[in-house]
C-alpha cells in the first residue's frame, strides 16, 4: 500500500492536527480504517461500488478507499471548503468530494452508497444529528454498511494525555 500511494500528504494544519508530526502514523490510521470498513462489507456481502466520507477532512480514510477498491466512486464531503479543495487537487482521480453545509442535505440519490462512514463527525455537529442520520439512511442502499464514529469524554481526555 505504501509504494503504491505516491500521492502527498497534507499540511498538519490541513489535517486538524491529526497525528502531529507523526505523518506515517496519519497515513497509517486511514489505511487501517480503510480495511475496516473493506472488512465488514465483506463479511456483510455488501458491496464496494461506492463509498460516500461524511466529513473526510483531507481525505486520510478516503485515499485508501480508492487505493484499495480501485474500482469504487469514492465521494468525500466535508464542511471546509479548504479540505474540499485539498482532496479535489491530490487524491486519486477516482475520489470526488464537494462542500457540504450544516443543513443535512446531500446533492446525492437515494441509496447511491454502498457504505457511509462518518468518522468522529457526530463528536462535532450540534444540532440536526437525528436529521443528519435520516440523511445517511437515505443516501445508504439498503443492506449498506453505515460505519459511524464518535470521541468520547474518555477518547478526549487520553488524547490530552
């Protein structure tokens, strides 16, 4: 996996801090999360067709989906155009991401995604979190996998540590 993505890194302060220095760590955590979610629509007989990122920042899971399932439409959406912007210049042709906002609305169809992840992004949303799962459900095929992550007050207090 490594000789074969060439592609950059982002900036630490592109990437919210995430893993400071640490650039291979970075790197590592997205493959890792990647066969995760590979794993379980296998072990579920879900497809990997498509994937849709729900806050994908600079793209640290969404690269190595696209790496991995070389054939799969790799979607990212992130709240920051910056990221956005990052992901639409470096990540592999087949990853397209795009703006989203506060407002749970996706510009997808129904059940376009065989697997929705959304790592650590109901840590952050305020407000609408039972719209912004609707929306999931709606975007998501049925039998799709929806991998949703969150930072607990434990997570938070280790990683001050």
């Amino acid at each position: 996996a490594l000789k074969r993505d060439q592609l950059p890194l982002p900036a630490i302060e592109d990437r919210e801090g995430y893993y400071g220095e640490d650039h291979f760590s970075y790197w590592a955590s997205g493959l890792l999360d990647a066969r995760y979610l590979i794993e379980a629509a296998e072990q579920y007989g879900t497809g990997t067709g498509s994937y849709l990122d729900l806050g994908c920042a600079s793209g640290r899971v969404l690269r190595h989906m696209a790496y991995e399932c070389p054939n799969i439409e790799a979607m990212g959406c992130d709240i920051n155009r910056l990221h956005v912007e990052w992901c639409n210049a470096h990540l592999p042709r087949n990853c397209k991401t795009f703006q989203n906002n506060s407002v749970p609305t996706l510009p997808l169809e129904d059940n376009s995604a065989d697997i929705v992840s959304a790592f650590s992004v109901f840590t952050h949303i305020e407000a609408l979190e039972t719209a912004w799962l609707a929306e999931i459900r709606r975007v998501l095929k049925p039998g799709g996998i929806a991998w949703l992550t969150v930072h607990t007050e434990g997570t938070l207090k280790d990683m001050d540590e």
